[in-house]
C-alpha cells in the first residue's frame, strides 16, 4: 500500500487509492493518522511495501557497465533498508565484482529510518543534503547530519 508521510508529528497514514484522473489521486485513509493542516511537503511512496529497488533496469545497466569496466564502486541512492545493499552486494559477488565498494546515499526517510544498518553494509556514505532538505525541516537538518557524521564514525565509515 502507498504511505504518505507528512507534518511535524511525522505522521504516518496508510492510502488506499480510490480513483486516479489526469490532475487528482484520491485515497481513502486506512488508519487513524492526521495531517496537520500546516503541513507544506509530502513524500509519498507508491512501492506497496516494498524494501529492494534494485529493479532489472538496474541489473541490466549494472551489467552493461559495471562489470566489463570493473568499476571499484558502485554509487546507491533511493535506499529503503540496508537489504538493498546486501543484495547489491550478492549481485556483484555474481558477477565476479567481489571488491567492488558500494557508497550509500542517506537521501530519505527510508535510509535515515535504518541508518546504522546502512552505514554498516556500506563502504562509503553520501549524505544527500539537498535531497533531504525536501522532506526534512531546514532546522532539523543540522542535527540530521550530525547524527549521520556521528554514525559513520562510529561505524568506521567515510562520510
């Protein structure tokens, strides 16, 4: 099912789409979550749960050039949970790419949700700063980044 997420409260309602026309999507809440009127961005997500976006348009672009060049890294963005990275990682190690590094973009919600699970299965962390900022309030962007810097040192990570 598509999530919204939106406001200060970080609400989290579930979307059932109703009916779709050129301009207008209509949803019908499932759950008892409420937007605060003041809200002025949401993210929404139409990947009906799913974890993974490394879809065969990944794969074939990954085979096309990664793999005959031998690349040293291999750059993810969109990142749901650190399992998109593990199975990169499992996809590379197939295609004989065993030392390829993968750097991990912290670009959403999804990434900062399990941060420390991303950090880990990566070798090197982009922190999306402009991406964020569109679904993150600029005031909380300062702490945001320190938790993320504070993360990869932890973790041993470049940030």
């Amino acid at each position: 099912h598509p999530y919204l997420w939106a406001g200060e409260s970080a609400s989290t309602a579930e979307l059932e789409v109703e009916s779709v026309s050129e301009e207008v999507v209509t949803c019908r809440c499932r759950n008892s979550a409420e937007i605060p009127q003041e809200c002025e961005m949401m993210s929404v997500n139409f990947s009906k749960g799913a974890k993974n976006v490394i879809n065969a348009c990944d794969e074939g672009n990954l085979k096309r050039f990664a793999v005959p060049n031998n690349v040293d890294f291999v750059s993810c963005g969109a990142i749901r949970s650190a399992e998109t990275l593990r199975m990169l990682k499992q996809l590379l190690k197939q295609w004989g790419l065993p030392k390829t590094r993968v750097i991990a973009h912290v670009d959403n919600l999804h990434a900062l949700r399990d941060l420390k699970d991303v950090v880990t299965e990566s070798e090197v962390v982009l922190l999306a700063r402009g991406e964020l900022g569109a679904v993150i309030e600029p005031e909380k962007m300062f702490a945001i980044q320190k938790t993320v810097l504070r993360t990869c040192e932890r973790i041993g990570r470049p940030c």
